[in-house]
C-alpha cells in the first residue's frame, strides 16, 4: 500500500497547474472483527480499507476531498484525478483564507512496528476459554493500521503498525455490567488470562447486594480507565490553545490568573511509545516529547500552525483540532496492591461515563459513575453502589484533593472505529482524591 500511495501522490502532484500546491493524506486498515455475546462468536469477518485524502491549495485559497482506495494505481489514480479536477474548479470559487497553512519539506520519515497479534485461525481457543463461566460481550479488532503523508514539495512520511484490542463487558444475571479492555501490539496468553481473571474477580463482586450512597463529598480512587475518560475531556476546550485564546478554555485559569495544580498531576504529549504517527495531516512532525503540565504548572499547550499563525505563536505541530494524539500522565508513589488500603472508607470507581462540561471556564466535569464502582469499609470492598452522577473540578480532583497517584500508568486504547480503527491510546495511572463530589 505504501508504494500504491507514493506513486499516486506523485502523479497527482505532475498535474498541478500554475500556483497549485497539493497535501496528500493516507489511511488505510488490514482488520480481523469477532463480535461476542453471551461468549461465543456471533459474527466475524475481516476488513480491508483505504482512504486517500487531498487538500489543493491555490494562491490563498484552499479546499479538500477524498477517495476510497482500491489497490489497484490506474484506478485510484484516474479517481483520485477526477477529484482533482473536482477541486479546482472549486477552489477558484471561494474566499482566501488568510491563515493558510502552506506545505513545506522539512524532512520525510518512516516509521513501521511489528507486533504479534492473535492467530487469525486459532485465536478463539486463547480467547474464550476464560469466559466459560461468565456472560460475555465483546469485539476483537485486530489487525494492521496504515497512514501516510505526502505533499507537492516532496516530502513524505509513512506509518504502520500492528495492534490488537478486546473491549468486553462480563454480566451478572440482574444485568450488573464489568467493562475492560485488554489490547496492545504482543498478545500474551497468561498476561490476557491474569487480566481476565481480575474483571471476573470484579464481576463477582458485583453480585453483592447494591448500596445507595447519598450525595455529597466522598474519599475516592479513580481507577486508571476512568481517569482516561477524564483526560480525554482536555481535548475538548482544554489544552487547545486556539480555545484559550478564544477564552472557551477549561485552563485559562491556568494562564490568566497563574492558578496552578497538584505537583503531583503531570501531563504530556508523549509520542516516545510509537503508538500513533508524529506526523499531522498537514505532514507536520510533532516535538517527540512536549511538556503541558509540568507538577501542576501549565508549561505548554497544543499549538496548530493554524493557530500559530492567527496568534502570532510559535507551533508544536500539534493536529488541527488540538487535541491529544498521545496523552500521557506521569505516575506517582502509591503500588497499586495497596489502593484499598489507602482508600479506607470510600468509594472505588473503575470507569466514568457520558462525561461533559458542566461549567467549562471553571474546569467542571459532570458525568456518571458507570460498571464496576464499589463503596469500601476499612480497606475492604462491601458492595457495589447504585450509577451516581459526579460534578467536580478539575481544580479539586487534579488539585488539592489530589492526594496519591499509582506507580503504574495504563495504556486505555481509543478503540472507536467510525471512520476506520483508531490508533493510540491514553496513558494514565490511577488517582486517590480525600474529596469527590457525587450530586445526585
């Protein structure tokens, strides 16, 4: 596929006329899908998929398309030239954009990693026998990923990677749920039977008779997976700079009024894992490594040239939306085998969900405690508790509440597959809070 796109891109770029500039992007998957329920195999099939991407570029006017690619370089070619030609005669036809971002060559890369994934053929006697005594519901995606980036001024850049993902939820007979999801680039047959065995182990508890805790102000431990689903929130209206210079930011507190942190809660842009490209649509290549939030100082944001160039800032090549391609948030000091312990009494959250801004200046989140959520007496789980909607800042939990953080940060895959399979994922540990606020 990498050669099919290089010698499209190139003919392409040979019909460009008079001013044109030409950005090419890629993406394309080699998928296998088992869809589960009640642990045994419902559908399953597998997914070949390819897109090719253009933004032409004429004086200061700009406009983009795509196609779906076949394989085969004289069909895609003569699609992809038909789009062409569908472009320039719409690009003439619309205003100048005076924050265009113009294509540059400051170096092409390639990037591939081998993983070892599930036997396509024999996979299901690794992946069910676990949950033979469990009701179980799930997708295997599984499979290559493939993106690239060329543009008119030669540069060029490609990625690829092997990854795998199992996202599951395990079901009690009164339709009590506990959701994991076990992926990354290596299976390993006892690592996936141990990290079963601990959602099984969650599931039984889930069997106890529920308790309804009342509104108020609780000790919690958010475990890794909902810590995620917070994280994901700064992408939106958070660490954005376009969104701090419009005033629609979560942290501009942060940087108009020099409000800072934890010096326990630290947070980059990390791409040192080689789970996603460096590079962005505009074939821009990001820092390796780009200090945000640096023991609760705001050091950094993600800076579009887009941005840059409307706010007179210096870019970090970060996407055009801003937000995170490869969030990780350092760990601390508490081993993960004594999280109860140091919780006492409390409640233990293993996953958040339908998370929003309530008050987005004011960094509130609102959301609900989802699956696997215990209340805990003296280190010890008792019950799990009744779905519970939070509304808190992230100025008291990433705050002053902040009182531990695991020495462990978990990868929590994107495993949306929308347009096609997500790359990446969040890194993240768990957090200990002295004060959660649960409001209803």
């Amino acid at each position: 596929m990498e050669n099919n796109f290089y010698q499209v891109g190139e003919k392409l770029v040979q019909q460009l006329v008079n001013d044109e500039k030409l950005k090419i992007s890629f993406g394309a998957e080699s998928s296998q899908f088992i869809r589960f329920n009640g642990a045994k195999v419902r559908q399953t099939g597998l997914v070949d998929d390819a897109v090719l991407a253009m933004e032409l570029i004429s004086g200061k006017r700009t406009t983009s398309g795509s196609i779906t690619v076949s394989g085969n370089v004289d069909q895609d070619y003569k699609n992809a030239l038909d789009e062409l030609l569908r472009l320039r005669n719409d690009v003439s036809q619309l205003p100048e954009d005076p924050f265009i971002v113009e294509p540059e060559n400051l170096g092409s890369s390639r990037e591939e990693h081998t993983g070892e994934l599930p036997d396509s053929e024999n996979c299901l006697e690794d992946i069910i026998p676990p949950f033979n005594r469990v009701d179980m519901s799930g997708i295997l995606a599984s499979g290559r990923i493939m993106q690239g980036n060329m543009n008119s001024v030669g540069q060029k850049h490609w990625f690829a990677t092997d990854t795998f993902s199992l996202d599951y939820s395990l079901i009690t007979p009164t339709e009590k749920m506990v959701k994991a999801t076990y992926a990354g680039t290596n299976w390993d047959h006892e690592d996936y039977q141990a990290f079963v065995g601990k959602s099984i182990e969650k599931l039984e508890l889930m069997q106890l008779p529920p308790k309804r805790i009342e509104p108020g102000n609780y000790r919690t431990f958010i475990a890794s997976a909902g810590v995620a689903d917070i994280l994901r929130m700064f992408s939106w209206g958070g660490t954005s700079e376009a969104a701090i210079q419009q005033g629609e930011s979560a942290f501009c507190k942060m940087r108009n009024e020099n409000i800072r942190l934890s010096e326990k809660f630290s947070l980059s842009e990390d791409f040192r894992n080689g789970t996603v490209p460096r590079f962005n649509a505009n074939g821009e290549t990001a820092p390796e490594l780009l200090q945000i939030i640096d023991k609760g100082k705001l050091v950094n944001t993600l800076i579009s040239t887009r941005t840059a160039k409307e706010y007179n800032k210096k870019s970090n090549f970060a996407s055009g939306g801003e937000g995170f391609r490869s969030p990780v948030m350092a760990g601390g000091s508490l081993n993960e085998d004594d999280v109860l312990n140091e919780l006492g009494t409390g409640v233990y959250l293993s996953n958040l969900h339908y998370l929003n801004w309530s008050d987005q200046i004011g960094g509130r989140i609102t959301g609900m405690t989802r699956y696997a959520c215990f209340w805990v007496e003296d280190g010890k789980i008792v019950a799990p508790i009744e779905n519970m909607r939070f509304d808190d800042s992230l100025y008291n939990f990433f705050g002053d509440n902040l009182e531990a953080v695991t020495d462990r940060a978990r990868m929590n895959p994107e495993v949306g597959t929308y347009e096609g399979r997500e790359l990446g994922g969040t890194f993240c540990p768990g957090i200990l809070l002295s004060s959660f606020a649960l409001t209803l």
